[in-house]
C-alpha cells in the first residue's frame, strides 16, 4: 500500500500541513530504523517531536488502512521485522511520542499497532483516543449497514469505505427490528434472539464483535444519541409490547446502564439527538393514537430532570391540508445535529428542514439529493457527520445494487451536496450511525 514501509505519511498532501507531516513522518521513521542514532539525529528528531507537541491543529489527510491492519500486527511481530518489540521510540521518551501520534489520523492507528508490541498496546488500551477527546482533536466516520451481518465504517477524511469483521449473529437477530448507536469507542446494535432482547458490541480498539451487555430495562425501538462517551436511551418497548417512558444512561468507558428519571410520556418509534448539551426525544408514537407526537421531551443532564417542549415537531398534514397522516408505518423522525442547530429531512417532500431555535418554527432550506429514495423513511440515512449532513442511500435508477454518500456542509444556502462514495451495494441502509473520536 505504500511505496516503503517506512513512509506513513503521503506526499500530497495540503502545503499548510507539509512541515507537521514530515515532523510525524521522522517520528515514525526512527521507531523502524535498526541502526543507533548519532547525537545530531537525536536532537533534531526531539526538536521534530516537540515542534508537534505543541501544534494545536490536527494533521488531517493521512494515508488509510483497512480497520484489519491491527489484527495482522502480531504476525508482523513474530516475524522478527523489528529491533526492539516492546517499546515506543527511546529516543524521544513516551511523553513526545505519545504527542506526536495524537495528531495523527486514525485512519493510520492500524498502521502504528504494526511497529510493536508498545505500540499496539498503546493503540489497543484507549489511551490514544481517551488523550485526544481531552485535547478536542476528533474525527468523525460514518457506521452503517446495507446488508444482514455485514458493516461498513466510511472515512469521510480520505472518502474511504472500509469493512467490518461480520457480526456472529443468529438469524433471527438479523431479521429482526435493530437500532444502532455509536459511543465512545464502540457499535452497538440492538435486536432479539430468540430468548430476547440482545445487544452486539463492536470494538474499535479490537476490531472485533462481542455479546453479552445488558440494559436495566430490555428495549426496542427506542430514541437514543451519544455525547462523548455516554449514550442515553429513552422510551421504545418493552419485550411484551408495552411502551416505555423510562430512560437510562449508559457509559462506554465503565461499560455500565445507570437508570436515569423517566420521560412524561411514554413513546416508541422516536428519534434522539444531543444539542446544546442537553438530550431531546423527538417524534414517535404515543399511547392510544397513531399519530406522531409533537412535542418534544428535553432532559437536563446537570438536573437530571427532564421538559416538555410543545409543539417542536410539527406533525404530517394530509393532502387535505387538515387530516393528520398516522406515523404507524413510517420510520422514526430523520434527524441530525450540526453545530447545535437541528436539521430534518422529510422524506415525502424530499427536503432538509432546520429548525429556528428564537422563532421556534422550521423552515426549509432545499431539496435532498436525487439518489434519497426511501420506503416511508425506511432504508435512508441522515447523520451529522462533524461539520457535516450526510445522506445515504441507492439511487432510484440503480435497480438497488448501489449505495452513494452525499455530504453537505450547512451554510446560509440551499444545500449543494457533494458525492463522496459511491459502493456497489444493496441501496436499502438497514442501521447508520456516526462514531467521533
């Protein structure tokens, strides 16, 4: 993949982050270089490290491995390809490598893991990341899936998509109802076995699948959003039916479910999302009626206490122009979040709404892109990607054997979307979601 195996660093990339690229680019060259360093080349590669140190900005446009590359580093080792296993670089002290490699690109990590033992158990323990929350260094990819058991993590740095290992899962968990959730550093997907409810667990650090978590309340078709490294899920059903107003919180980094205080009112088919700090339940279905809620319950985290905003989410009007149309058979509300403002896509009409926070109303802003198609809202994704909308879906023509990614950066405008990844694959997407980190 690339032209020598000393090289992590691409040689085109932005003039503005040559001068860190190749300050990365020598640390990384020393942890491979078998020959002792003279006294000249150990005090310019310091003065390299340190130089990144105490850059602010994350370098951005690294070469890209597949999520795969880590598991290939322990074959790699054995091969005896390395002077010293098991440790980082000595010449710099692990202070300024560790400095070096969080403005690295993740997208490079399985490339890093494969120098040593140090350095994929540095990789493989979470520290990494855990340092680059703290500092505000994140990059965003995009999880989903267009087919049973299989996963996709999309690069939307390098406009790459990449596999995951295929979930072990029965088949009555693949055929039945999931939801997705990215947080921290892992997927979780939601669904039933046949003994009930089950939750697979993907490990970013690891790369692999894992079961065996379980909620306080078992759910399903519930609203849900993470923040960093906890999640919050709210409202959905209970595995006799029954629709739920409880909530709870659940940490990535202690692996726990912590109940929180339960909604006013019990929902199912609701959507979840995190602005302004705060965690808000949106849309779904309420106790003796079809249609859609319209107001929207609001929980504090500082407070642990949760409102109800009336009237945020207007329900679907009828051609008659009166008549409110049943939400029974739609999918949950299209929602994401782009600098705290709240954005909609409204699937019938075809168009991205955003919400005014001091006019309290939504207006629209454009169209989606032509290759939205959807059944109800079933099979299309709309994410906040970073900085970023993303749209994913088959488009109309393709006879349902492509997938294509469109972004968009909001501004004052109409929405111009950009193509970013076009994959031959089912155009159906059954589960999305976005891991920052």
């Amino acid at each position: 993949m690339f032209e020598d195996p000393s090289y992590i660093v691409p040689r085109d990339l932005p003039t503005s982050l040559k001068q860190e690229s190749k300050q990365v680019q020598c640390v990384l060259k020393l942890s491979n270089n078998k020959r002792p360093l003279e006294e000249g080349e150990k005090l310019a590669a310091k003065r390299a490290a340190i130089e990144v140190s105490k850059t602010e900005e994350p370098v951005k446009g690294l070469s890209n491995l597949s999520l795969a590359q880590t598991d290939q580093a322990e074959a790699h080792l054995q091969g005896g390809n390395l002077s010293d296993s098991n440790s980082l670089i000595p010449e710099l002290g692990r202070d300024i490598t560790i400095n070096c490699l969080l403005r690295c690109s993740r997208s490079d990590y399985g490339a890093i893991a494969s120098l040593n033992r140090a350095f994929r158990s540095l990789i493989q323990s979470g520290e990494l990341y855990r340092l680059r929350r703290e500092m505000g260094i994140i990059e965003h990819w995009v999880y989903f899936s267009c087919k049973l058991k299989e996963w996709e993590a999309f690069d939307p740095i390098h406009h790459r998509c990449m596999h995951l290992p295929p979930m072990n899962a029965s088949d009555c968990f693949m055929c039945a109802d999931k939801e997705s959730l990215a947080v921290g550093t892992e997927l979780l997907v939601f669904g039933k076995e046949v003994h009930g409810n089950a939750i697979y667990r993907y490990n970013l650090l690891t790369n692999t699948w894992s079961t065996g978590m379980t909620m306080n309340t078992p759910r399903c078709l519930f609203g849900s959003a993470s923040l960093g490294e906890i999640a919050i899920l709210a409202g959905g059903c209970n595995p006799r039916g029954k629709l739920l107003k409880s909530a709870e919180l659940y940490n990535s980094i202690t692996g726990t479910w912590m109940p929180i205080s339960s909604m006013h009112k019990a929902r199912k088919m609701c959507s979840g999302v995190f602005m302004d700090g705060k965690f808000y339940v949106i849309g779904g279905i309420g106790e003796g009626s079809s249609a859609m809620l319209t107001d929207v319950e609001m929980y504090d985290l500082e407070t642990g206490k949760w409102t109800q905003i009336a009237d945020m989410f207007p329900a679907r009007i009828g051609s008659d122009g009166v008549s409110v149309i049943s939400a029974a058979g739609e999918a949950p509300p299209l929602l994401a979040v782009v600098n705290n403002e709240l954005y909609a896509a409204d699937h019938e009409k075809e168009e991205v709404r955003k919400f005014d926070k001091g006019r309290k109303l939504w207006r629209t802003l454009g169209r989606l892109p032509e290759q939205a198609s959807s059944m109800n809202g079933w099979g299309l994704a709309f994410r906040a990607c970073g900085d970023q909308l993303i749209v994913i879906g088959g488009p109309r023509d393709s006879g349902g054997g492509i997938v294509e990614l469109n972004g968009w950066v909001p501004d004052e405008g109409p929405p111009h979307w950009k193509l970013l990844a076009r994959q031959p694959m089912c155009g159906f997407v059954f589960n999305c979601t976005v891991m920052g980190c």
